[in-house]
C-alpha cells in the first residue's frame, strides 16, 4: 500500500495518489493487481489494472497487462499492453549481460485512441548493478521521450534507484497531456529496504519540468508486506 502527493505549477491543484496493489506466484506465472485512486487536476479517477508475467523460451520473459478506469476524466478509460524480453546470451556468451526488450500499450481516451511503442535496452553490471534505457514513442504525436534508469540491489531486499528522462512526452503515461508534443524532463530517485522480516518500505522522490504545460514534484512512499 502507498500514498504520494505532488505539487504543481500554474496554480494547478495538487495531486494525490493512493496505491493498493497484490502479486502473486502461481508456477512460472505471477499476477498482479493494482487499484490506484488518483486526484488530479481537480479530478478523481480509479485506475484499476492487471498483469501477468512468465519466462517464455531460453533468457526471455514476457508480460501482458490491462487497466480500466472508473469515472475516466485524464486517465485512459481503457488500455492494454504487453512486452517481451530478451537475453542475447542465447546469441553469443560475449552478450550475456545485455537484454532487449519492446512493449507496445494502446490507451484509449474519451477524446481518442492514442499507441505507445517502447523499444528498451538493459546492461547488467557487476556488483548487482543494471542500467535501463528506453525509449517512449508516441506515433500519432512524433512525441519522443528517451529514459535512463541505474539500479543498485546490494542485497535481495534492499534496493536504490535514480533515473531520468528527457524528449517531448511524459515518461509516465498517465493523462492525455502526458503524450502532447512539448518538452520534458524528469529525475526521480528512491530506495527500497526491509524494516521488519516480512515488511519492507520504499520511498520515491521526483520532478518533472513539463515546459510550457507545468512543473511537477513531489513523492511517495509504500509499506510492502512479503507473504
């Protein structure tokens, strides 16, 4: 469960987002639910929202996912996505530390349909490090936005992050703004540590600089229950 709260520019309404999400294992395949009441722009919407994940051949993995929205205002009334994987070890031993990976989301807005495709490409480093590089492209637009994301996990349950993104649509698509054609730029950071056997607590910090549009910041923070 979590709650983040972000500040806008503009005299923009503040934004609050709650988060009740569960996953689950069941074999090879694990699920996870997600419901996220927002309020933003001085509108409430509840995304409501799954996924599936499992290994697909040899160093590959793949997930689909779909959402719908309850009282639809900047949030998609529908959307559905997948994404696949891939290790190039299966090519060559020289690759092994390198994946690639393509996700397509078709999101579906009461004023259109709009199509994301993200092309991604992960290093792995040594000491448990890894960085991320994707791409967001929105083709109805020519909207671009290219993200970075090196992640440090010393211990299973302890985790740092920083990323960031640059291009002309939102990292993070959540509102019909979010795939416009004006600049951005983000950076976010955040840590994920055990507090307790079961229980542990993540915390996020971010900013973004959407141009002419607004500037958004703020934070959230989750208290994760391992069963």
């Amino acid at each position: 469960m979590g709650y983040g709260q972000f500040s806008y520019s503009r005299e923009i309404p503040d934004e609050q987002n709650i988060l009740i999400e569960a996953a689950r294992s069941f074999g090879s395949y694990t699920a996870i639910a997600r419901v996220e009441p927002l309020t933003r722009f001085g509108f409430r919407n509840t995304p409501i929202s799954g996924e599936l994940y499992r290994p697909l051949w040899q160093r590959a993995w793949g997930y689909l996912a779909a959402q719908g929205t309850i009282n639809p205002h900047f949030s998609p009334n529908y959307s559905i996505a997948g994404e696949v994987s891939q290790g190039l070890g299966i090519a060559h031993p020289f690759l092994s530390r390198l994946e690639i990976s393509l996700a397509y989301r078709h999101l579906s807005y009461k004023t259109g349909d709009s199509d994301l495709l993200i092309p991604g490409l992960t290093v792995f480093l040594p000491f448990n490090l890894w960085l991320t590089e994707k791409l967001y492209y929105v083709p109805e637009t020519g909207a671009l936005t290219l993200a970075s994301r090196l992640t440090w996990r010393p211990t299973n349950r302890l985790q740092f992050f920083a990323s960031g993104s640059f291009g002309t649509s939102g990292e993070r698509i959540v509102a019909t703004q979010d795939l416009t054609r004006v600049s951005s730029n983000t950076v976010q950071v955040g840590i994920t540590l055990p507090i307790a056997e079961r229980i542990s607590f993540e915390a996020t910090g971010y900013y973004e600089d959407r141009g002419i549009l607004y500037v958004r910041r703020g934070g959230s923070f989750s208290i994760i229950y391992h069963w």
